[in-house]
C-alpha cells in the first residue's frame, strides 16, 4: 500500500504513514511532527539549516523510529528506538 514518510512540517501535526502486516494482524504506523530545530550540526561538522524532527510509532506511546529532515536535503539522521533508549542512530555525511 501507499506510504507516507512526510505529511506536513507543523509542529504537533500526525498522520498515518502507512500499514504492515504481521502474521496477519495489520499495524498501522502513525507519523507526528515532534521538534523543529533552525539549525543542527552533524558528527562531522555539517551544517544542516530548518530541521523537523518526526517521530514514528505503532502506539503514541510507543515511539520506534525517529527521522530528522532537513529543508532541502531529507533526511539527515535516522534514531530506532526500543521504548525510550536509543539503539541505532544513523548520520547523512556530505
């Protein structure tokens, strides 16, 4: 089905992203516009300007994955969460 990673930039906004199945039980993934930053610096000194922060979940209570997009650029960092603790984090390196 259809998925949708990036809705709208205003802050608090959600929407559904999209649904996955799972021995047959379907989950629906839900998207909320959490920050916005004006600037964020990278590991490696980059600088990306006008950033939101959205936060994915199966249950609003229950954030799984979290992605940084930058104006211009997407997706700068990419966080998998496991409850509230930080498992993966990936960097976009210019």
């Amino acid at each position: 089905g259809k998925v949708v990673l990036l809705h709208s930039a205003t802050q608090d906004s959600s929407w559904e992203t999209g649904t996955f199945v799972h021995n047959g039980i379907s989950f629906t993934v839900t998207a909320k516009v959490i920050g916005h930053l004006d600037q964020i610096v990278m590991p490696d000194s980059a600088k990306y300007p006008d950033v939101i922060e959205v936060q994915y979940a199966l249950d609003p209570l229950l954030p799984f994955l979290q992605i940084y997009y930058a104006k211009d650029f997407g997706p700068i960092i990419i966080r998998q969460l496991e409850g509230s603790k930080v498992t993966r984090k990936i960097y976009r390196q210019k």
